[in-house]
C-alpha cells in the first residue's frame, strides 16, 4: 500500500486539524493527484486556488456548505509560518452511541411490514457503529484510506458546521465531461466480494428501482437518458455492488446544477418514492445523517458522501452504513451487509492507533 500524501499534505492537514481551520483534502477516483483545499478566511474569503469543494447534507432542504479554496498546502504552512493562522475555537456535539443490532432488527421489520403493504418500493435505513480511539492518528487514518481505495472518490474534510469527515465514496452522483455529456450511476445492490451465484432477485429489483428513478429524473429535466449495462463493480476487499452507468447530453450550461438537484437524494441512499422513504427513514433512524448520503461537488463532478465516518475530537469515530430494504428483505441479511460495508474501514481505523 503506497502512501498517497505528500510530507507537504500531510503537514497541512495536521496543521489544519490543530487550529481547527476548515479544510478539505480529495483524490478522483483512478487519479493520482491529491488536492488540498483550506479555507482559514472564511465565508468571506476569495478562492484562490482552485473552483469551491461544495458539501450538501443528506437533507435537501439544509443549505450546502462551502469550503472555499483559499490557500492551498504550501499557502497555509506559510501563514502558520507568519504567525497568521490563529486557532479556532472548539465546537463539537457529543458522539452518539451505535445502534445496537436489536433496535435495528425493529426498525427493519416495521419497515419492511409497510412495504408488503404496498405503502412503497423501497427504504434505505442506516446505522452507526461507533469505534473508541486510543491515540488515533487521523492524518495517517486518512493517508491509508486514500491509499487502500484508489477506484473510489477519497475525501477527508474539517468545517465547524459539519464536523471532521473521512470517506471512500464508489458513488458518482453527477459528472459532466468536456462534450458537455453528463454521467451519472445506479449502484444498488449489494452481496460479499467474489460471490459466484447469479445476483438474486431482491438486489435485482432493488437495483431497477434506482435505475427507474434517474431515468425518470432525467427524462423529467427533459434530457434522453441512454442506459448502459448492468455490471458488477467490486468495492474493497468485502463486498461488490450492481452497478449501471446513465448518460444524457446537457441541453445548456444550466443543466448540470438542475440535474443534480433532481437527483438528489437517490433511491441508492433513501428510497422509493422519496416522499414515503423520508418519512419512513424519520421513524426508523434515531441518530441524524447529517452529511451521510449526501454530497460533495468538486468542479464538474458530484459523488456521494458514502463509506464514510465522522471522526471526533476524542478520537471516536463514528460509521455511518446502510442497506437497501425491499419487501422480501431479511433483517439479519440486512445487518450482516452493513457489517461488511463497514468492515474495510473500521479495519484500518483499526490499524492507525498507537
């Protein structure tokens, strides 16, 4: 496993970690090139080092959050050096406690009883698994996160409205190419890595819910989607997904932010219909997403924030995964997924304490 920081990254990213200074530092999938982003002026300040990293909640209706692309690593290492960087304050909420797998098992048989009603297609209900530290080294967690997912969008960002965030996301929500192409994916369904069996019906239909979705979505923002095929894309080394790419050309400049907002959020991390998901993901899920299924727009590329934890200030990092629940799902299958879904980076949360 190669490091993927460079001495400079990495010190500007414990420099940021310190002082508490807003901040952000990403990699595209299959690229080498790791960008840091910080944002120590503020809202107020001007970006000069690159376009805006956006991150949107999981709920629509929060307003986004930018980290402005202020300095870059060398440009905050030197403000330090001036003596220009003060330090924050502190401002963090408590870690929450892990959803225990009897609550869990509950809210999944609720859930599923309401769908074999016919109240809708399908909910996706997450939980977190919290992980106490002992002397967790965060710029080496996030350094060997980058590395292990080279295929995945690998984000590690600091801002004092949303926390300390670390991820591995496989999820292109929207992308735009320079034909002014946009791209887009259904990934939904989920079973173990190097599973040799036909996918089963649950997953299938799971992944055609998604796929209906963007397809409808698209056409309603009057673009003519072309679907590709249904592929397998492995993730990590526990589990591999249903994957189909969806593709439209943009009508005008415009369409991309439009697009992406009709898509957002997805039947991959609510449900369907997305009214009836979100009321029942509201009675089902004690803790809040907060930036969990949402996402986070670099340049002309959207992913969403997925396989990811909050990390806290006391060292305590807490999981966020979930699983798509159909009508003839089970709910200890359910659980064994999001175990697996977490499983490759509480690994290495694992391996980066002292």
């Amino acid at each position: 496993m190669c490091a993927s920081f460079s001495p400079e990254i990495s010190s500007a990213v414990g420099l940021a970690l310190r002082s508490r200074c807003p901040f952000i530092v990403y990699r595209l999938p299959d690229d080498d090139t790791v960008v840091f982003h910080a944002n120590p002026g503020g809202d107020n300040a001007v970006a000069d080092f690159g376009a805006d990293v956006i991150v949107q909640p999981f709920d629509a209706s929060l307003p986004a959050t930018h980290i402005i692309a202020e300095c870059d690593a060398a440009a905050l290492l030197a403000l330090n050096a001036r003596g220009l960087l003060p330090a924050a304050p502190a401002q963090e909420e408590a870690c929450p406690k892990s959803t225990s797998r009897d609550e869990y098992l509950r809210s999944l048989s609720a859930v599923i009883d309401s769908l074999r009603r016919g109240d809708g297609r399908k909910v996706v209900i997450s939980r977190i698994k919290v992980v106490e530290t002992r002397d967790l080294d965060k710029v080496a967690l996030a350094d060997a996160v980058f590395s292990e997912f080279r295929r995945a969008f690998c984000f590690f960002y600091y801002h004092p409205s949303l926390g300390l965030w670390l991820g591995a996301s496989p999820e292109l929500l929207l992308g735009r190419d320079g034909c002014g192409i946009l791209h887009t994916m259904a990934l939904a369904g989920t079973r173990p890595a190097g599973t040799c069996a036909p996918w089963d019906r649950k997953n299938i239909e799971e992944h055609r819910a998604v796929t209906d979705f963007i397809v409808e979505k698209l056409r309603s923002c009057e673009l003519k989607p072309e679907v590709g095929e249904c592929a397998t894309l492995p993730y990590g080394k526990a589990i591999e997904h249903l994957c189909t790419k969806v593709s439209a050309r943009a009508s005008d400049s415009s369409s991309f932010k439009r697009v992406l907002e009709a898509l957002h959020p997805t039947p991959a991390l609510c449900g369907y219909p997305v009214g009836f998901a979100l009321e029942a993901i509201g009675r089902a899920e004690a803790h809040c997403r907060s930036c969990y299924g949402g996402y986070i727009s670099v340049g002309d590329a959207a992913y969403v924030n997925l396989r990811c934890a909050r990390i806290y200030s006391d060292g305590s990092c807490c999981l966020f995964a979930g699983g798509g629940i159909m009508p003839d799902s089970d709910p200890d299958d359910e659980w064994a997924e999001t175990e697996r879904k977490a499983s490759s980076l509480l690994s290495i949360i694992r391996k980066c304490q002292y």
